[in-house]
C-alpha cells in the first residue's frame, strides 16, 4: 500500500513570511535562466531586510533586492545584466556603503555549494591561486585557506562550504509532494537546493506526481529535499525559462536605463513592484499580449 501524498503547496506570499529577517538564502538560477524574479518582488513588497545571498551570479533580481535594501550581504562570482552592463542598484548601494560583498571565483561558488550538499565544512580547489581574490576580503575573518595537500605537497586553496538557512530555485515543474524537474541549464541549483535547511521551489507549474514519475530521469531535486512548493506561472518573468517563454530584452534594457538613477529606481520599484498586491497582479501590469509574444513555440524551446 502506498504511503499518501504529502501536499507542500503553499502560496507566494506564505512562502516568503517563512523567511525572517536576517536570514541566508541560496539564490538559485544561471543568468537569464529561471531566477526567481517572483520571489524577489515579494520580498520588497514585504519589506524584508538583512539578508545574506549566497549565488553563483544572478542579474536583474539581485539588483532589485539591493536597490529595496532587502539584502545587506553577497558571497558570489558576479553581477551584471548580461549584454549591457553592470547592475546599476548595486553599485549604487555598494557606494553607499548599504551593502557588502565577498566575491570568489565561478568554481569556487559551486564547490562551497557541493560542499554544504555533502555535510563538509570546506571544499578544495586550485583555480584561486595566482589570483587577487584570495587577498582581497571584505567582512569574511576566513574567505580561503592556501595548504600543502598532505599526499602531493602542492598547493590547494580550501573554500568554505554554504549551508543556507533557505534554497530558493525556480523549476519548469514540481508536483505537490515537492518532486522538481528543470529543463535545460541546471546551473548550481541542484547542488544548492541539497545544501539548504529548507527548500522553496517555485515553478512554472504543478504537475501530478504520476506525471514526474513517468520520466524520473528528469528529476534533478527529489522532494526529500523539499520543503514547500509553490506554482508560480512566468515567475522568471522579464527574464527567462527553457521551454516556457524567452527573455524581455525590451523590459530588461528599460530597467536598467532608468535605474541608472535613484530616482529612476524608486519609480520602477513603485510601478511594478510596491504598487501591487501580488505576481498576478504584476502579470496583469505587463499584459496578456506582451507575454503570449514571449511564449516557447513548440517544439522550439523558445
């Protein structure tokens, strides 16, 4: 007989009251590829404050959580909006002294995140030698450690791991037990959901669980993991998720252009951010037409 289904849907909004503040969260996504761009609206709009991101690198949502002041700290390998230029709000807020940093490597990120999926306190690496990040440091008393392996005698940079109090990743699909499937780039997230104390998934649907357990080679992040779920359609949105829709460039582009200014920022954070309610409500802002233009046309993933 079969053990019943637990059921760890919750709402968008439920599911970002769980996080207080000063929490750690990995932050999931690669770039334009399924940020959780929702879960970041929700934190500004419930004035969440001093968090600390852990990312490989994310773009336009970070941004918009340093620019609401929702995070105080970063542990990660970049920050821009791909093909036109740094994040304005983060360097703004760094200036001013908001917020701060610790950078490592692209690699060196995804090993801290391995690290903390497999219960180790630190991961090895060779790629940060010869390089300034192990002499520069902002707030970490240990951001590295150079050893003499102990077998060879040749040099290895040791990394902390990360085990964030929360993993937010973004899926193409989940069922309601907390099974998630992501098609295309997996980037780090599932290295990064297995190293966090809880895990949030969104996603771009529900599925029924007969449905995941049809092709269980796509699952990346079994609910084991899991903590709640979430369907949360273009929860990406103006960015992107294989097989769903494409990036907004048009969007993309107005928002860093105006963001180049404070006053340009809070004008944005207001239109579509703080002056709605909910994601639906900022779907129904950008408009039906504009999204169905964005839509993957079958069978191309875009």
């Amino acid at each position: 007989m079969e053990a019943p289904i637990e059921d760890k849907q919750i709402t968008l909004k439920e599911a970002v009251k769980l996080v207080p503040d000063g929490s750690h969260l990995f932050w999931g996504g690669f770039g334009f590829q399924r940020p959780p761009m929702a879960f970041a609206h929700e934190l500004v709009r419930q004035n969440k404050r001093n968090l600390t991101i852990y990312t490989c690198g994310s773009e336009m949502d970070i941004d918009i959580l340093s620019g609401a002041k929702v995070v105080s700290r970063f542990e990660l390998a970049f920050f821009a909006i791909e093909g036109i230029g740094l994040v304005p709000n983060i360097q703004r807020r760094i200036q001013e002294g908001v917020i701060e940093f610790e950078d490592y490597s692209n690699l060196a990120m995804a090993l801290r995140f391995l690290g903390g999926a497999l219960g180790v306190p630190f991961m090895p690496l060779k790629s940060m030698l010869g390089t300034d990040l192990l002499a520069k440091k902002r707030f970490r008393t240990k951001k590295a450690e150079v050893i003499d392996c102990p077998f060879t005698g040749e040099k290895v940079v040791l990394v902390p791991s990360v085990r964030p109090d929360f993993s937010i990743v973004h899926a193409s699909r989940v069922d309601r037990e907390g099974n998630a499937q992501i098609d295309g780039i997996v980037g780090e997230d599932v290295e990064g959901a297995r190293a966090g104390k809880k895990v949030i998934i969104l996603a771009e649907e529900i599925v029924d669980t007969e449905f995941i357990r049809s092709q269980p080679d796509r699952t990346v992040i079994p609910n084991i993991y899991v903590t709640h779920v979430v369907e949360c359609p273009w929860g990406s949105y103006p960015m992107m998720v294989y097989n769903y829709y494409d990036y907004d460039m048009e969007h993309v582009r107005m928002y860093y252009d105006q963001c180049k200014t404070e006053e340009g920022w809070q004008k944005y954070c207001e239109e579509y951010i703080t002056s709605i309610d909910d994601h639906m409500g900022y779907l129904r802002k950008i408009g039906i037409e504009r999204l169905t233009k964005l839509k993957a046309k079958k069978p191309l993933p875009y």
